[in-house]
C-alpha cells in the first residue's frame, strides 16, 4: 500500500474561516475589562496620544469658528457632545461611542485603527469611536458583564438572538431615532434585511449583511482529489462522498479523512431552517425552509440519511481518532498531513476553496454537498444599549457601519498600506513582510462586521461579494424568513432538550459511538422525556401567526 507523505509548503496563515466554521478554541483569554467593564487592555493610548489629540482638538474647534460666528459654532460643538463630559486636550467636546469589535486574540493596532475610524465620524456625526474588543472564545461571557451592569460600558454591540436581548431589556427601542437612515440602510443592506431587526412593529437593530444562502460543503487536499477526478467548485452528493472515501482510504490508509468541523461534529444539516438562533435543531422546517410545517428534526427522513452515512464512515475509519477531543481548526490539522479533509459551509464551494487554499497553505478542493441553498434569517443583529448616554450618536455609528464603504473597511480591513495592500485585481493582501501572525490588525473579519460588502474582499477574488449577494438573490428563500422565536414559554424544555443535544448528538458526528440504532432511538426517547415536542408546538403556533401577519 502506498502510504501518504505530508508535502512542504508554505506555512499556513492562522485565520478563522468564518464565522461558523471557527473552531471555538479556547485561546488564551484576556479579560480586556476590570470585572467586565471599562475601557479595553490598551488603555493608555490616550495618554501616550496626548500632545496629538490636543493639536486636533484645537484644528477642529479653529475649523469650526472658520464657518460661523465664534458663539454660534461653539454652541453647535458642546451640544454634538451632550451625554458625555471629555477631558479637555483629549477627546475635546465630542462624544465617544464605543463599538463593539470581535477578535480572534486582541491586536496591537487598536489605538491605530480607533483613531482613523474616528478621524471620519467627528466630521460626519460629531463623535469619536473607541472599540470594545472581544476574543471570540469569551466574547458572550463578556458581552454579557457589559450588558448587565446596567451602565454605558458599551453603546453599540451585536448579537445572535435577538428576541431573548429584547426580552431581557437589553435591546434599545430605536425606531424613531433610525427613521432618517431608513431609506440609505435598506438601499445597502436590503429591505429584506433590515427588517429582520424588528419585532413586532419596533426596530431593535440593523441585521448584519453576509450570506444568507448556504450548503454543506466538504473540502480536501486539492492533489488529493485531482487524483480521483475532482476539483474545487464540484458538486458531490452523499453517496458519491461515500465512494470517494473508500477509493482514498484504500490508497492512503494512514491518513483519516474526516477531522471535526468546528471544534466538535461532522456538518450542518444545511437542507434544514432551525428558526432562530438554535443550533440544536429542536423544532425545524424541512425542505430547505419551504413547508409550513414545523417538525422533529430527530425523527426526520433527513436525520435517519445522515446517520446512515456517518456509521458507513466512523466503521470504515474516515474519521480522527477521537474526534470528539480534537480542538483545532481544519487550517490545523489539514495542511500538516494529519487529515486529508473537514466539511464545513458557505454559499460558494469554489470561493470557499480559494479562500481556504491562499489561508491554509496548500491548495484545497472544496465540494458543494446538497443541490439547493436556502436563505435564512439573519441572526446576528447590532443593537443599542438601553443605558448609553449617546443614543443618536450611537444609533448614527450604526448607520455608518452598514452605508459608508470608508468606514467599514477600515472596520474590517484596517488601514491600507500597513494591514492590507490592494492587488491590481482590486482585492487585498497583506503588505510585504506582514502576515497573520504579526498583522496589526483583525484583518478580514468579515464576519463581525455589520456590511461587509462595503469592504474590499481580503485573499478572496476582487467580485467576492457581488457573487455573495448574488447567491442571497438566487437562493430559496425560508417560509420563517424573518422569523424571531420567543423562548419565553418554553425555555425550560429549551434547555432540557440542549442537554440531550449536548450528550448524544456530538457524539453521533463522531468516532465515539458503537451501536448507532441504540443511540438514535436514546436520542429520539431523551428529547421527547425532556420536552421537545412542546418546542415544536410552540414554534408551529408562532409560525402560523407569523405568517397570518404578513
């Protein structure tokens, strides 16, 4: 038998791949806020910017007395900063709206990027932005603290359910106040988009913009595959993967074929709608989102197919050994010969193969799984903080994050010709002798931006996002589209039915399981004791009067 060999190549960048497929590892965590709250670990920028700020504040007050009478100007200047009193020399009479911002570990050009970003929104809105940085791994514990202590620790910030922030008070009710960027928002965004963050007639939030349309994908070394006559972009079912597999593992018997996505599981169920913010498919429309009908994704023709194949694999060795303890990422484990491949998702298996090749360091193959993409509701939303002091300022912030193209890729990219150069194709890159292991900045985290379409595509093709807003057009679009779950009367059952989750089903995208007929009917019999059909009750009569309102 022929053995496998791990090829040289060039180290592989340490990128996330998206927002779902990050891994969820648990990096070194730095509580950037005494007890939560406060100003992030780089706090003594305005200290060390003193002698700079002072200069810029007396350029603008001088800029503004050029415009007017001295009395009138002055008057205009101290009411733009109402809500908050600043240190004269610092941030003169502007306020400071401090903007939520996720990282994957805290970068060391944040006082850097703040400021260039605030350079922009003193001349458009008369505030200046301090961000609020956040490790992924910790960020909702974080978010959290902020949250609940009930002060303006943080003004602007997002995040993925919406309707549970509402009820518990922490979503600000800003109808009113978004009224006069309506127009220029739905124009970027989409109406379809924004409305996703209202409820009930009340806008609490502006959606983030990124694609809504997805399928699950498998993706592999690229020589590998070109071996069997794939290449990135094809099309595979589930059957044909399964032949695949066998044909590889014959020739490289060493070497698995399956490592975790995510940190823990094989693949999404992308045929699926979860309606809402729930991960554990307790309660879903089938058929890419197209019945009316909500049901027991645990009992569906679309589960039982699924883990038809996962025995097939888990019994012909495909998968990692211990899959269920393996916390790195694909961009891991993948380019270091200890895997061949890992399924994962996005709305095109061609970019995502590109955008996994340049990333990883070696060339990949990525393959689209099922035939439809469905569009889902957006889930991450960015809100107000009921106790800011700022709320025009902050609710203006959130506008400019999702109309002005300077704004949001200086959010997402940093600042061109220190994190990123533009390529003559028009896309970006990191400037010679920067990477990501010393980049300033949180390059390309698309995915925690509210429009990135407005950015420059970072190592993807210069038309990524035309293609990516093409496939939100083109893609099925999900009966429950806009729908937001109220958990209030099933929250017990809720979190009795993710305990089950949490033990069984994992394990089913495993290595772990000897007997899968046992543990699928454990499964099945667990979720009904813990109350998962009233979950799907509660969705159905919320469902239906969803869709009697439209």
């Amino acid at each position: 038998m022929e053995s496998y060999q791990k090829t040289e190549g060039k180290r592989p960048r340490k990128r996330c791949e998206s927002a779902c497929d990050y891994d969820n590892r648990f990096h070194k965590t730095r509580f950037l806020c005494s007890l939560g709250r406060g100003r992030p670990a780089i706090k003594n920028k305005k200290e060390n910017k003193k002698d700079e700020e002072v200069y810029q504040a007396n350029a603008d007050l001088l800029s503004l007395a050029a415009c007017g009478s001295g009395e009138s100007d002055t008057k205009t200047t101290a009411a733009a900063g109402s809500g908050e009193t600043a240190a004269a020399g610092t941030e003169g009479s502007y306020p400071t709206i401090k903007v939520m911002m996720s990282c994957l570990t805290v970068p060391k050009d944040v006082a850097m990027v703040e400021e260039a970003v605030s350079a922009i929104t003193r001349e458009k809105i008369g505030a200046n932005v301090e961000f609020i940085m956040m490790e992924y791994a910790n960020q909702t514990q974080q978010l959290n603290l902020l949250l609940s202590a009930g002060d303006d620790s943080i003004d602007v910030f997002y995040v993925k359910d919406l309707a549970t922030t509402i009820a518990n008070g922490q979503a600000m009710d800003i109808t009113e106040l978004i009224a006069p960027y309506a127009d220029e928002i739905n124009k970027a965004v989409g109406e379809n988009v924004f409305e996703c963050g209202y409820l009930n007639g009340v806008c609490y939030g502006i959606p983030r913009l990124l694609d809504m349309a997805s399928t699950a994908m498998y993706s592999m070394r690229a020589d590998i595959a070109a071996e069997f006559g794939y290449k990135n972009g094809d099309s595979i079912t589930l059957d044909e993967l399964d032949e695949l597999f066998a044909k590889v593992h014959e020739k490289y018997p060493d070497t698995p074929l399956i490592g975790p996505n995510n940190g823990t599981g094989v693949f999404t169920d992308t045929r699926v709608d979860q309606m809402g913010n729930n991960p554990y498919n307790l309660g879903v429309l089938t058929d890419y989102g197209q019945t009316t009908t909500v049901s027991n994704y645990y009992e569906s023709p679309e589960f039982l197919e699924i883990v038809k194949h996962l025995e097939t694999w888990n019994k012909n060795g495909y998968y990692m050994t211990d899959m269920m303890n393996v916390t790195e990422s694909q961009i891991d484990y993948i380019p270091t010969g200890r895997c061949f491949g890992a399924f994962s998702s996005h709305f095109s298996a061609e970019m995502n193969g590109i955008w996994q090749s340049d990333n990883f360091g070696v060339d990949m193959c990525c393959m689209s799984i099922f035939p439809k993409a469905y569009c889902k509701t957006p889930t991450t939303v960015f809100c107000v903080n009921p106790a800011t002091k700022n709320a025009d300022k902050a609710v203006a912030m959130m506008a400019l994050m999702a109309t002005d193209p300077e704004i949001v890729n200086l959010m997402v990219n940093g600042i061109e010709g220190v994190h990123y150069v533009v390529k003559e194709d028009g896309s970006a890159t990191y400037p010679e002798g920067v990477d990501s292991s010393n980049v300033g900045w949180c390059i390309g985290y698309s995915w925690a931006n509210m429009n990135s379409t407005l950015s420059i595509p970072f190592n993807y093709p210069s038309n990524y996002f035309d293609l990516m807003l093409q496939s939100n057009k083109d893609g099925l679009k999900s009966n429950a589209f806009g729908f937001k779950l109220d958990s209030t009367n099933i929250a017990d059952e809720i979190a009795a039915c993710t305990n089950v989750y949490n033990q069984y089903f994992k394990a089913l995208f495993s290595d772990a399981v000897d007997d899968y007929d046992a543990m699928v009917k454990t499964l099945q019999d667990e979720m009904k004791a813990a109350g998962i059909e009233k979950i799907v009750a509660e969705k159905q009569a919320q469902l239906d009067a969803f869709l009697a309102a439209k």
